[in-house]
C-alpha cells in the first residue's frame, strides 16, 4: 500500500478545516445544526475527491 500520502494529506487537510471551521463558527455564531451541515458537506467533497483519485 504505497498510496498512504494521499490519506496523509487529506487528514492534515481535515485538521486544517476543522480548525478553520472552528473560527468560523464563532464569527458566525452557528448552532449544532449548521455545524453538522458544514461537517457533511465537507465529508461528502472529501470522499468525492478521494473517489476520483483512485478511480
């Protein structure tokens, strides 16, 4: 399995969303439901992205 570098990258870019996403929702003030909405569109691209790199 040499294809680790790719997850590698995508979890460090995970961090930096979730960290991103934590000034954000303090500049916003969002709730839990925008949070978690925020959360599955972020999950939905970063799977859509993955998909086509292996594919």
């Amino acid at each position: 399995m040499g294809d680790n570098s790719g997850l590698i990258l995508l979890v460090f870019l995970a961090f930096l969303f979730a960290w991103l996403l934590n000034r954000v929702r303090r500049a916003f003030r969002l709730g839990p439901v925008g949070y978690a909405g925020v959360m599955v569109v972020f999950i939905i691209v970063v799977l859509a992205m993955w998909g086509q790199t292996i594919g």
